[in-house]
C-alpha cells in the first residue's frame, strides 16, 4: 500500500515555475510488462502475486526497501516497526477544528516498504462488516459484493489454526487465536459478564510464532518455478506520475526514478543535488494504482485527474475531471484509556525488548513461543458494543492489553517497552458520521508528502459520535473498577484520568486525545454519477483507460475495525475481476 514518488530535478523550481517537472525523463530501456502495480502492501502485493500465478508478466513497484528484520517479523516489536527508520513514512495529520481543542498536526505514521503497512501493524485479523460488503453490491447491481460472495475470499486468503466455521485451512496467510491471558495471572475480566473474545492473530505458529502477511506471498509467488519469473519487483523506486498516450486518457505506463528513501516522508530522506534521470516503463494491458489511502490521490493529481480548481492552484492541466480525487477521507476515532497497575505484569517483567542475548524473554521466545510475550501482538482481548441498537452490527471495538499505548507520539515504542504496569483499553468508534476530510497536493512535487486534513467530527451534528466513544470510555471504566479480579490490580487511571468525570470534560478530553489509524476512501467506488466517485465496482477509474485503484481508498466507507484482512479479501477479487477481463479481451 505504498504509494512510489520521484523527487524533481529542483525542489525550488518544481514549488514555483510552471516549467514541466518531468523534461528530464528517458525512456527507459526496460521490456513492456502486462501488468504494473504500483505499491506492495495487502493491495498491490495480493494482486500482483495473483496476476504472475495467473500467467502475466507482472510488474510490482514498492518505494521502500525489500526489508525483514526483527522488528518486522516478531509479533510484540510492531510497536518498534513503527519507528524502524528503514520503512517508517511519516505523515502529518490535521484533525479538525482548532477552536474546538483538535489537534492541527498529529503524527500518522505508515509503512514504506515491500509489504507496505502489514510489516508493522498489529496483526489483527476481523472479518468486514457484512452490511457494508452489502451496500456495494445493491449499489452496483453486483451480487459478487455481496458477504456470501465475499466469503469465499475470506477463506482463499485464510489457513486457520483455529479450525471454525467459515474459516479457511488452505490460504497464504496464516492465522491463529494467541490467548496469554491467563498468563497474566488470573483472569483480569469476568467473561461471563463482559463477554470478552480472543482476537484473532495472522501469526505463523508453524514457523516460531512469527509475523503472516502479504509479504510472504509475494516472496513465495517469486520463489515459484512458474510464477516466478513472471513477477518483477523493483523496491526503491519511486512513481512519479502515470504515462499517457500522448493527449488522450488512456495510460500506457509509470514515470519513476531509482533510489534509497526519496520520499520526504522516510526519515532517512534527504535532498540531494544530483538526480538520476527520470524514466518510463510501459504495461501492455493496465496499470493498477495500490499506493494507499494518501498517495493514490496524491499520485491521481501529480498526473491531471481530480478536481480542476485544485490542480489550478498548482498550474497542474486537468486531464479529467474527477472531484473526488482525495475527497471522502474518513478514519474511525480511537482513543486510550490507560490504567496503571499496582505491580509489574510477570509476563513481561524481566523482557528488555532488544532480542539480544541479555533479554530473557527473547531467550524463552525461541524456545518456547508459544507461551511468550514476544508471540502475541499486544492487544489480547476485545469487547465489542453497539453505541445503538439501530446499527447492524457493533459499531465499538475495545481491544485491551498489558501495554502503555496512549496514541502514536514519536518515541511510543520506548515508552511501552519500558513500562511494565500498565493496561490499555483502546477504543475504536467505527462508522462515524464525518466524511468530509480530504487528502490535498502541497506542491507539485511527487517529493513531498500531500496536506491531509481528517476533519474529525465535522459532521457529528446530533452529537452521536461522540457521545458513543465517552460512553465507551465510562464503560471501560466501569470494567476496571467493578471487575471480578480488578479491584485488587488497579492503581489509578493515567488516562484520562479520575479527575476528568463529566460526559463534556471527557468530550473534551477525546478532541485533544482522540486519534486514528485507518483512514480510507479518498479515491472511492461509485457510480459516475455520484459526487465523490472516482473508481467503479470493477476498479476502473472513470474517465480513463487502463489504470485501475486496488487499496484501501476505494472503500466508500470504513469497512471494518480493522483494515488488512478487508483490503485482503479485496485484493483476491480484482485478481479476479482483471485476470477475467484479460482473458476475455485475449479470446
């Protein structure tokens, strides 16, 4: 889900002539490929793993690295993935209202690397909300949207080690149910009160309980006696726009340039005075954008697709018209309430988080994973609840776990590895009425990272968003103080803290704490009609020929609690959307 930029010959003179940014590009001397993907991560590497399995010479394009470490395959570092400077992309996120107490630049960090955001994340896997998967089908007339349709994706991805219903035994990506709980020293909540489920994890327990992710689909496609050499993946390169044949609207290929951290969002950036040439690789057939909820738009744009009085202000000539571009960006609101225990968790009390000889717990991970800290994500259990009844399904996800997780700050991987007394309750509020963010260029520079502004709460006009994540957050409270086996753990709540106690100083509280994670929908599904369609039900962008959107911006709302396994599941059907259109223009 990596979106590939280039840098420009001048950052100065791409800020402030109209000059073109791309009169230094070559053609390359590289062979036509039948497909390019733009961006590794569970879009784009599904995808460009099918196509080369299904025959065709493939081309995937990630701006990161190919990088596994440590940090990236041991469940419990995600939090240290994050900040591995090799694939961290930082972003910068306005949130809303100022005068309201929301914050105006929060740190949203990504994943830049082959993979993209599944080398980091937290490695839970849920399954989407049936409604929504129902929406999309009654809107295009498709039943192939619809959950039953849907399912068999679930169950092609999927190999359970926890056989159930619905589940799938024979997919790439590997799944189990890791419960520490018990572990932790008895019970924390009664389970027939609270009714608390296990999360399920894409951990490998074959492979030393170990990170599953699209990742080693893609090096297992590559590694293929058949597949493989149809597969072609260039990491460290950077997309800078879309090729056209000359002034139409049909694309024809990518422009790119080579090299190590280019883009601004990387820490390891930096500017330099002497540039490779950018060049032009071509696709016979299409061209399919997987470059994530900020960087598709930000690539749409950079090429003349969006909306013309935008792409005016940066002398960018529309070449169609599409509005939505960038519009539509919603994510759900998060927040954490942090409990501070009255004495350290044995789980976890001697681990150093280093994976070194002197850490213990690294020790006791290789030998025994399956009873270590090191093999579990770090949220453990969730409770699931519905803010009303009117809603389908539950609307409020509460994952817990011993972790000191306030919202992502820069230096929170330390401060978690550090602190060894703390649980957390993270609230998430799905379906949140406010759809009205937007992802914007900042310059005409593919360098530099777009302006994003989420607009929390925008349009929360009855109050019902954000009534429903303070009455989570008194419901977990409640579980704190009532639970059968919390009375004697609990010190006191960090945060928000017991002095904080009317619903409008927690109102208050959650627009200065709130955060978010899984922003979506800026290039969405729709009909041609619709005011803020950019792609079809098929993947198609309006308007243009051969170049398609597989990423978690084409949902038209939030799809689930958590996005990997939907954007999954997505990914295999336009595998088989593409792969049926292929063959049918080949008959």
């Amino acid at each position: 889900m990596r979106f590939t930029i280039a840098i420009l010959a001048s950052l100065a003179l791409a800020a402030t002539s109209n000059a073109s940014p791309f009169s230094r590009r070559q053609t390359a001397p590289n062979p036509e490929y039948d497909f390019i993907v733009v961006g590794s991560g569970p879009g784009g590497g599904v995808l460009a793993s099918r196509l080369a399995l299904a025959g065709y010479q493939t081309l995937l394009i990630d701006a990161g690295p190919d990088y596994s470490s440590l940090n990236t395959t041991i469940p419990v570092f995600n939090a240290k993935a994050s900040e591995d400077p090799q694939i961290e992309w930082d972003y910068y996120v306005r949130q809303g209202d100022a005068s309201q107490g929301q914050r105006q630049s929060v740190w949203y960090p990504r994943s830049g690397g082959l993979g993209g955001c599944a080398e980091h994340n937290s490695m839970i896997h849920m399954y989407p909300f049936p409604d929504k998967l129902d929406e999309i089908a009654t809107l295009f007339n498709d039943p192939t949207w619809n959950d039953n349709s849907m399912r068999q994706y679930f169950q092609r991805i999927e190999n359970a080690s926890y056989p159930e219903p619905g589940n799938g035994q024979n997919g790439w990506l590997q799944t189990t149910v890791v419960s520490l709980f018990n572990y932790l020293g008895g019970n924390l909540w009664d389970d027939k009160l609270y009714q608390y489920h296990v999360i399920p994890s894409t951990i490998d327990i074959n492979k030393g309980y170990k990170r599953s992710s699209v990742y080693d689909l893609i090096k297992m496609t590559k590694q293929d006696p058949q597949a493989g050499p149809r597969l072609t993946i260039w990491t460290d390169t950077l997309v800078t726009s879309l090729e056209f044949a000359g002034d139409t609207t049909t694309v024809t290929g990518v422009n790119y340039i080579q090299g190590r951290h280019l883009y601004s969002a990387s820490p390891l950036s930096r500017r330099r005075k002497s540039l490779p040439p950018i060049r032009t690789v071509r696709a016979r057939r299409e061209v399919i954008l997987s470059a994530g909820t900020f960087n598709t738009p930000q690539l749409l744009m950079l090429s003349g697709i969006g909306d013309p009085a935008h792409l005016s202000q940066f002398n960018i000539p529309t070449r169609v018209n599409l509005p939505g571009v960038g519009r539509n960006l919603q994510d759900k609101i998060e927040v954490a309430v942090n409990i501070q225990m009255n004495d350290t968790w044995v789980l976890t009390n001697n681990c150093t988080f280093t994976a070194t000889s002197e850490d213990p717990c690294y020790t006791y991970y290789k030998d025994t994973p399956q009873f270590s800290a090191y093999g579990v994500s770090g949220a453990l259990i969730g409770l699931l609840k519905k803010s009303d009844p009117k809603v389908p399904t539950s609307d409020v996800h509460i994952a817990a776990g011993p972790l000191d997780f306030r919202g992502y700050e820069k230096g929170w991987s330390d401060r978690a590895a550090k602190t060894k007394n703390v649980w957390t309750a993270l609230i998430q509020k799905a379906r949140p009425s406010s759809k009205s963010g937007r992802v914007t260029l900042r310059s005409t520079s593919p360098l530099d990272t777009p302006k994003i502004d989420i607009n929390y709460f925008s349009s929360d006009t009855n109050g019902a968003d954000m009534a429903a994540v303070v009455q989570a957050i008194k419901y977990a409270r409640e579980v704190y103080a009532t639970g059968v086996n919390t009375i004697d753990w609990v010190d006191r709540e960090l945060s928000p803290g017991a002095h904080i106690k009317t619903d409008a100083e927690l109102a208050a509280w959650v627009r200065g704490h709130q955060f978010g994670h899984h922003a979506c929908c800026t290039a969405a599904m729709g009909l041609k009609s619709g005011p803020n369609a950019v792609v079809g039900g098929d993947f198609k962008v309006w308007g243009v020929q051969r170049l398609r959107v597989v990423d978690h911006s084409v949902w038209r709302e939030n799809p689930g609690f958590f996005p990997t396994t939907p954007l999954y599941m997505m990914s295999e059907k336009a595998a088989d959307v593409i792969i049926a259109a292929a063959k049918a223009q080949s008959a």
